[in-house]
C-alpha cells in the first residue's frame, strides 16, 4: 500500500510539475504576444503574461525542490528500486534523517527480495523446460533396441 501510494504521490507531482510547465510555456509565449500589442494597450498584456508566466515557473521549481526532499515523491520511489535503493538510505543517513534512511532500506530490501524471487522463479521455470527438453531428446532416442540391450545386461548381472 505504501509503494502504490508513493507512486500516486510521485504521479501527481509530475503532473502538477507538467502542468505548471506548459502553462509558464503558454504564458510566455502570451507575454511575446503581448510585446506586439503594448503599443496598443500601454503594456498591459505584456505586464499580465509576465507575472503569469513567472508565478507558473515558480510553481514548477517549487515541485520540483519538493519532490527530491527527504520525504518527496522522486526521493521515495528511488527508495523502492531494487538494490539502488540503497544509495537513498546512505544519503538519508548521511544527513541525519534515520526514520527516512530506515524507510528506504526496507523499502529497498522489500523490492530487491521481490525481484530475486520473481527472477528465480523464471529461472526455474526456463531451467524446468530445458530439462524437459533434453528429456524427450534423450527418450527419442533411446530405441527399443536400446531397452533390451540394458534389460538383458540387468538380466546378466542378477543371474
């Protein structure tokens, strides 16, 4: 439940981020449109954008300074990832934070052990199908022949 709820946290930040971004993009290509009519309405448009334009990149680095901080949505999703999650837990304890460095090596240990199991289990099952494999060829070609000659000499050996 935690990881899904990081990746919704982590979700919505980006979306919030790209929001913000294409609408301080929008607003200043309207201050750019607002320089061609400033002869014509004294500057007003062209003030407007321009404070819209920099309250959206506002926006878009404030996201951004909380989605990398100790508790952020990035910072928690590259706690999740297998063995690089590790480099998170080091930082966090680095700098003092030991609930967060705690966090991201359970949250590490959890996926990296997921992951190894979930590799071991499609190694099994490709190494399972390849003993399979070379089974049947061996039976193909283990003829009847083959049968009688290895039941005559188990005959030989208890007679």
């Amino acid at each position: 439940a935690i990881c899904g709820t990081a990746s919704v946290v982590h979700a919505r930040s980006v979306t919030l981020s790209g929001t913000a971004l294409l609408r301080g993009i929008g607003n200043a290509l309207g201050t750019a449109g607002g320089v061609c009519v400033a002869p014509f309405d004294g500057g007003k448009l062209m003030h407007d954008q321009a404070k819209k334009c920099s309250s959206e990149f506002g926006t878009v680095g404030r996201d951004v300074d909380k989605a990398f901080s100790k508790d952020g949505s990035v910072t928690q999703f590259a706690e999740s990832l297998p063995v690089v999650g590790y480099i998170p837990s080091a930082v966090h304890a680095i700098a003092g934070n030991e609930p967060q460095a705690k966090r991201a090596a359970a949250r590490c240990t959890n996926s990296t052990v997921a992951t190894g199991v979930a590799v071991g289990a499609v190694v099994a099952a490709l190494s399972a199908a390849a003993g399979n494999g070379v089974q049947c060829g061996i039976e193909t070609a283990y003829t009847e022949e083959d049968k009688d000659q290895v039941g005559q000499e188990k005959l030989n050996q208890n007679g």
